[in-house]
C-alpha cells in the first residue's frame, strides 16, 4: 500500500495516532513545537520538508486536515506526488461566522483562546479540549481517561507559543475559495456526534471536492480513528487499495 503520513491536530501529539500503527510504511508528522519538535511559524514548510521524494497519501486531521489542504492548495505541483488526502473531522473554516454555519461556536473558540491567554495552566486547557473532543460519544470518565493515556504525550507536552498560534490559524484561515483547485482523490471521514466539527462541514467538503468520497462513522466524536479504530481503519484501508 502506499505510504502514509499522518498529521495530527491542534494541541495534540502523533500518539493520536496509535491504532493506526498497523499500516506498515506509516509516518506521523509532529507540527511545530509539537512532541519535542523545533518551534516555526511556517507550518506549510515544515511539512512540505518531512513529505517523502516517492508517492505519498497524507492523513489530515482537523486542523491537521486543513494544513494539508492549504499545502496543496499553496504547492500545486505535489498534487502530482501525492495520491490522496484523507480529512478527518476537518473543514475548510474551522470557526462559525455569519455566512459559515459550520464550524465551532465562537464562545467555545473564544474560551480556549482566553485560557492560554490567562493563568489557566496549559495542561489544564488541553485537559478540557480533549474531554470535548470525546464528550458526545457516551464514554465514561474512565474511558477518557484511558484514550488520554495513549493519545497524548504528557512528557513533552506542546509549547505554548505553538497553541496560541495553531488557534490564530483556525480563527483565521478559510479556505472554502480555493477547494477546487485540490484535483486528487479525497476521503473524508467525519463523527456524526462530532462536538467540535460539524458533520456538516464534512458534507460542505464533500460537494466541493471534485473527486471525494464521504464516510460518516455513526456514534462517533472528534477523534474515531481513536473511539471507532476498527471502522476507521477499514475505511481508510479499503479506499487506499481503490487508488
């Protein structure tokens, strides 16, 4: 199978992508301040310097999703080198506005945003965020808890300045004018209980995406490569065999 290379979201860490270690020539990106990660302001360069020379598939989530669909929209030319992109709970504006639906509430956005700007801890803050991301999919505490512990990399947590700038890049970026000029096979795959990304905005991305396929995995929150491993992965398997 091609290669994968898996970019994570906001504030998270490659762990997320723990379930998805089965496929074999898999990369997890760290962003930028990210897992022990040098610190830049250029993100779309950092990645475009960790893609490989031979035909790749990039794995996008959330903000991660949206980085990559900037990329490509930025360097056209490596849409020849890549095969596919696959979005997971991604959207093409991340913050709701008055013709934008969507997307996060802006009182939501605005806590966490007022939180680093605080003396909320930080950890405190990616605490509540991670707890949002699984809230509406029925689990216990215990149950957040345990993907926590695997998901997140408690040793070398983000840097600040890194967080404060991932959500200047969610408030800010849109990107719903240039979606046509990404010319290669799309995957979305999206929670329906999505607390945080509408499924909606997988729907919107799904009709604007010339060559896109939608999976919408039923019960499933921000995260169902986490919480829906089994099905997210046969998804993602079975439409990477298809290229």
């Amino acid at each position: 199978m091609t290669a994968l290379r898996f970019i994570h979201g906001w504030a998270q860490s490659s762990n997320v992508w723990h379930f998805q270690q089965q496929f074999g020539d898999a990369v997890c990106i760290s962003l930028p301040g990210h897992d022990g990660a040098a610190l830049s302001d250029d993100w779309i360069a950092t990645l475009q310097q960790q893609l490989p020379e031979t035909p790749c598939i990039l794995v996008g989530w959330s903000l991660g999703g949206m980085l990559a669909m900037q990329l490509l929209v930025q360097h056209p030319g490596l849409q020849q080198r890549i095969r596919g992109l696959v979005l997971v709970g991604s959207t093409p504006r991340f913050v709701s506005v008055p013709d934008w639906p969507h997307g996060t509430s802006p009182e939501i956005f605005q806590s966490f945003v007022n939180a680093l700007q605080g003396e909320s801890s930080a950890t405190a803050t990616l605490s509540r965020f991670f707890t949002l991301m699984l809230q509406h999919t029925g689990m216990q505490r215990s149950d957040i808890r345990h993907y926590s512990r695997i998901a997140t990399n408690k040793t070398t947590p983000p840097q600040t300045e890194m967080l404060k700038l991932g959500l200047h890049y969610l408030a800010s970026m849109d990107l719903r004018s240039v979606l046509d000029s990404i010319q290669l096979p799309c995957l979305i795959i999206h929670g329906s209980d999505d607390a945080i990304v509408p499924v909606s905005a997988a729907e919107y991305l799904a009709q604007h995406l010339k060559q896109s396929t939608i999976k919408t995995i039923e019960h499933a929150g921000h995260a169902p490569f986490l919480t829906h491993a089994d099905v997210f992965n046969q998804t993602l398997e079975t439409w990477c065999q298809s290229l």
